[in-house]
C-alpha cells in the first residue's frame, strides 16, 4: 500500500479535475466536484490547507483510483 502524500485541497482538486472532474459548487468550506461524464460521481473536498490522510484516501476510493493513479496526477 502507497502512502499519500501531504496536500492540500487546491491540489487535490487539480488533480481530481485531470480525470474529468468539474467544480460544481462550493457550500461552506466543502468544494463539491462532479463529473461530467458516465459515471456521474460527485466528491466532497474540505477546503483545507492540508487534507487528513483518511479523508484524501476515501476521496481517492471515491473517485474509482488507486493510491498509486492518484500520485501520478499530482
């Protein structure tokens, strides 16, 4: 198992949006991203400066990646 690195929400969300990922909308510190095409997922970032390791890990299952697909779009 990869460890995941340290980042933010901003990065986590440009890496997100290379795989077709858009910002939808944004409700108080939680970024909602949707994607646009099938299957339409959506994922719910907290705007934080640094991403707990749980939280990133579940965004990154959620998003049908594996650890190692996530590092390599950052």
């Amino acid at each position: 198992m990869s460890k995941l690195p340290a980042i933010s929400a901003r990065e986590a969300i440009r890496a997100f949006e290379k795989i077709g990922y858009m910002v939808d909308h944004q409700t108080g510190s939680h970024v909602i991203l949707r994607r646009a095409q099938a299957p339409h997922r959506r994922l719910s970032v907290p705007n934080h400066r640094e991403l707990a390791k749980g939280t990133l890990r579940k965004l990154v299952r959620e998003a049908g990646l594996s650890v190692e697909e996530f590092t390599s779009l950052l």
